[in-house]
C-alpha cells in the first residue's frame, strides 16, 4: 500500500501542478462562427432576426428548451434598440439588445446572461446566393483573465456552441414551414 502512494502521490501531484499551469494558455476570448444557407431570400430572414419577439421561435432562448421561460420585451419593436429579457429554469434570467440593423445585410446585438460579467457580442451577416441566403452567425465573448473564467470559458464555449447550432436549425425550420405555408395559401 506504501508503495502505491509512493508511486501515485508525486504522479498526481505532477499532474495536478501541470494542469493549473496549462489553464494559463487557455483563451481569454471565446469566438463561434457558423453559418448556413437557407432557401429563402435575406428579407425573409431578416425579418425574423430584427424583431425580438421571433427570436424564441428559432433560438434556444424558446419555450422548446426551457418550458418555464418568460419574456419581457422593450424599446422599439424592430431594429436597433429592441430588446428582450427571459427568465427561466433552465436559461436563467438575461437580456438581449438589437444595436446596429441594416436591412436585409447586418444585424449585431449584446447579450448578457444574470451572474456573468462577460458579455456576448453578436452578429449576423446575410449574403444572396444561388438558392437562397447564406447567414453568417459569430459571436464572440471577452472572458476576464482569471484561471476560474477561462475553466468556465470552456464550458460556456461548449453550450454557446450547441445554442447557436439549434438556433441556425430552428430559422432553418421556421422560414421552410412559412414557405410551405405561404405556397398553400397561393394555391387556394
């Protein structure tokens, strides 16, 4: 039994003292970039990123990830200056402001979540192309310099990543229901 602590101790010890060093080359900056061509034109799509109150509809801030989530909305309905809060069990407590919106190329918006201190700078870009239009979503978040922030960062990375993944999906949804839907009704 002397023996294997013998053994173990200094291992885990060297392992211990080598992790916390490397959490020192971890980023201070956490930087997503997806993107996604859809079959619909950029006004189409725009319309559902400069008016908070669809945002729930396509991204994970929606009641289909956090069944108690509330939202509160504010400022102008669409465009710069348009916000919206949520409350929720599982999203906690955040908010969301528009700030610069250029129909149908440009949208950028801040978000922050209750209990962080970091913030989350977003943007959409949208482009024409053959078939549709290609959104471009980056977000990108200062981390404070500290060990515990850049542990954190990694986690956060991770369920930034996933939310932006189910919210390009979900536009992708939406805008082909609406489609279908407005065929039908051209048909009647």
């Amino acid at each position: 039994m002397r023996l294997l602590f013998k053994v173990l101790a200094p291992s885990l010890l060297f392992l211990g003292g080598a992790a916390f060093i490397a959490v020192d080359y971890l980023p201070e900056q956490i930087e997503i970039k997806k993107q996604l061509v859809v079959g619909a034109d950029p006004e189409q799509v725009y319309t559902y990123l400069q008016n908070p109150t669809d945002w729930p509809h396509w991204s994970a801030l929606g009641k289909a990830h956090d069944p108690s989530v509330i939202h509160l909305y504010g400022g102008p309905r669409t465009g710069s200056g348009a916000r919206m809060q949520w409350s929720g069990d599982k999203l906690g407590n955040g908010h969301l402001v528009l700030n610069e919106t250029t129909s149908p190329a440009l949208l950028t918006y801040t978000q922050l979540t209750n209990g962080d201190t970091d913030s989350t700078f977003g943007v959409f870009i949208l482009t024409e192309v053959k078939g549709g239009t290609q959104i471009n979503w980056s977000q990108r978040m200062q981390l404070e310099p500290t060990k515990l922030a850049k542990l954190k960062g990694v986690l956060r990375k991770y369920k930034m990543e996933q939310q932006q993944e189910q919210g390009l999906l979900g536009l992708k949804t939406l805008l082909l229901e609406n489609s279908k839907k407005r065929a039908e009704n051209k048909t009647r």
